[in-house]
C-alpha cells in the first residue's frame, strides 16, 4: 500500500496505463480499418459503386484450372510435380497468411513458372483432340483469371490507405500494438 503513495510509483503507472490503453485502442480501431482493406483481397473491391471480383476468387479459380491441368498433363506421363505443389502452396498461403499479399504473390509467381514449364511440355506432347481443346480451354481460363487479377482494385484500396496513413508515427505506433498494415499484391 505505502508503493501506491509514491509519487513516482504513481507516475509510472499512469504512464503505462495511458501506453496500455492507446495500444489497445490502435490495435482495435487501426486493425479494423486494416482489415477492411485486407478483406478486399478476398471479398472484391467497390469502385464508383461497381464491385471488382476479388483477387482471391481468381486465384482460386487459377489454381483450378492447373490441378485440372496437372490432371490431364498426367495421364500422358508428363512431369506435373511442380504444377501440382506450387497449387497446394498458393492455396495454403491463402488460408493461412491472409494478412501477408506480398507471400500470397509470391507462391502464386511460382505456380505461373511452373504452369508454363507444364505448357511448354503440354505443347510438344501428341493429345488427343478433346484433351488439347481441354487444354487451351483451362489455358483460357488461367489467362481470364491472370486479366482479374491485374484489373483488380485492391492494390487501389491498398494505395489509398497507405496515402492516408502514411507516417512514421502510425507504422510505429502499429508495429508496438500488432497491427499489420495491408500489403499490395505484387
């Protein structure tokens, strides 16, 4: 009881309770507008009242077409290891690293390598007629899902709240109270 008369003791919990409480609320109302931003990966991006497809949907529908792709590749005993590996890690890189674009576009890289390592041998190989026009339609399905993902708004909405946050002081201030602040794709 005598700790808590002391002035400096009394300082030095006042200090730490306004510390405390100014985390807390940054982390609760910077995470939540961090958040709305990192949503518009996987729920689309608003623009002038459109809504924009969500990058997350085309790299579902991405990673798709290559298991389908891996599939066929495979009967015709083409090397689809890479194919089929770089799928499952984009897919868990989006389940399990929904804060981090800048990963997510990284695995994703990876499996446009290996889809076209995997085109490249698609294309020296004698398919049957159905499973070349199978091919040059999950081709097209890869190619459609690549035009969302670069008309996508989300690197957008990224821009504009990093415009509008942008100081040393919120980086800083999000760093101490655990917010991470959201990420381009790219």
């Amino acid at each position: 009881m005598k700790l808590l008369k002391k002035r400096a003791f009394a300082l030095f919990l006042t200090a730490v309770l306004v510390i405390a409480s100014t985390l807390v609320s940054t982390n609760l109302k910077l995470g939540k507008k961090c958040s709305a931003v990192t949503d518009g990966f996987y729920d689309g991006v608003t623009v002038n009242g459109v809504m924009q497809p969500a990058i997350a949907a085309q790299l579902r529908s991405i990673c798709s077409s290559a298991d389908s792709l891996a599939v066929l590749a495979s009967s015709y005993g083409l090397d689809v290891q890479d194919v089929e590996d770089n799928s499952v890690w984009l897919k868990n890189s989006m389940r399990y690293s929904r804060e981090d674009a800048s990963y997510i576009y990284y695995e994703y890289e990876h499996l446009m390598k290996a889809l076209s390592a995997l085109q490249i041998q698609l294309d020296r190989a004698e398919l049957s007629d159905r499973d070349a026009e199978s091919v040059s339609q999950l081709t097209a399905a890869v190619a459609e899902a690549q035009r969302g993902i670069e008309s996508s708004a989300y690197n957008d909405s990224v821009r504009e709240f990093l415009r509008k946050y942008d100081s040393t002081y919120t980086y800083a201030l999000a760093a101490m109270a655990g917010v991470d602040m959201p990420e381009y794709f790219s």
